[in-house]
C-alpha cells in the first residue's frame, strides 16, 4: 500500500465531501448527512445539526483547491489549513484502525477535524510526491476529483456512472 491507512480514509472522505457538491449536490438533507457520517465515521463531536451541514458543505471548495492543487500550491494550503485550526495532537486506536495520529481534539467541531484530517493526509501525498493521484475525472461532463490510489495509476472517473457512461460511448462508437 502507498499510504497509511487514516492517510487513505481521510482522502477518501475529503474527495466524497468534494465531490458531493457535484450537480446533483449529495450533500443538502440531514439524511444525505447521515449517509456520508456512515461512509465515513469520524469520531470525537458530531452535533448533526443544520449549522454543522452549512459548515461542512462551506469547505467544500476549500478542499477542492487544496486537492487540486500544483505540489508548492497544496504545501500552501496545508499551511493554511493548519494554521485555522487548535492542534490538540494525540495518538488513538479505534474501531479497529490501528495505532494513529488525531491532530485535533474530539470535542472539536467536526468541519475543523475534517480539515486537519484533509491537510495531514495531503501532507503525505507531498511527502511521496504522489500528487499525480489527484486529478479531475476524465468525463467530459464531469468536474469530480479523483483519487487514484491503483498501483498502475490507471483510474480516470471519479465513480461508476462517470466510468460507465464513458466505457458505453466508446463501445457505441467502435460499433459505428
């Protein structure tokens, strides 16, 4: 494996949250909450309230620059990133995910603990210089980010519709 596990599960959920603003947006009902606080279960403070789905759906942008950025552009948003938030560093075990770091408190609001959690998991992408498994879906009609983290580095579509639509049109068009 490239990465730690809490590195792959951080940058699954950032690129889940980035990509739920995608129309349709996933992201707009406590219920599509729930749905991404169950893929993705953090741990620590979850309030499940209307002002932390705002917050939640507000660094949805923040993430995408930071995301998409050139190698020295996402060292900037890291810096930033760990400069908005109370570092509270301490090393847990849970759920059965092994020995990891939180940078932040649990009792932290959860918009915060994504965003420390986004920026360490980048960090290590900087590190390896593995910038290169983030990009932009292949789907002409699609703005989703995609996280590669196949050994060939062959995955071009941010999810299965984006992947299949494609892999029809082809198909279609070789049978013209």
């Amino acid at each position: 494996m490239i990465f730690t596990d809490d590195t792959v599960e951080a940058m699954r959920a950032a690129v889940h949250l980035v990509n739920s603003a995608e129309d349709p947006d996933t992201l707009e009902t406590p219920e599509d909450f729930a749905a991404f606080l169950e893929a993705f279960p953090y741990t620590g403070r979850i309030d499940r309230d209307a002002e932390e789905l705002a917050a939640l759906r507000a660094l949805r942008p923040r993430l995408r620059r930071m995301l998409l950025a050139s190698r020295d552009e996402m060292v900037d948003g890291i810096n930033h990133a760990l400069s908005d938030v109370r570092f509270d560093a301490h090393v847990v075990r849970h759920d059965g995910a092994d020995w990891h770091l939180h940078a932040v408190a649990d009792d932290r609001p959860l918009p915060e603990r994504v965003l420390a959690e986004t920026a360490m998991a980048l960090l290590d992408i900087v590190r390896a210089d593995e910038g290169s498994r983030l990009t932009v879906c292949a789907d002409d009609d699609c703005q989703g980010v995609v996280l590669d983290l196949s050994r060939n580095r062959s995955r071009r579509y941010c999810s299965t519709a984006c992947t299949n639509r494609n892999a029809v049109a082809a198909y279609r068009a070789r049978q013209r």
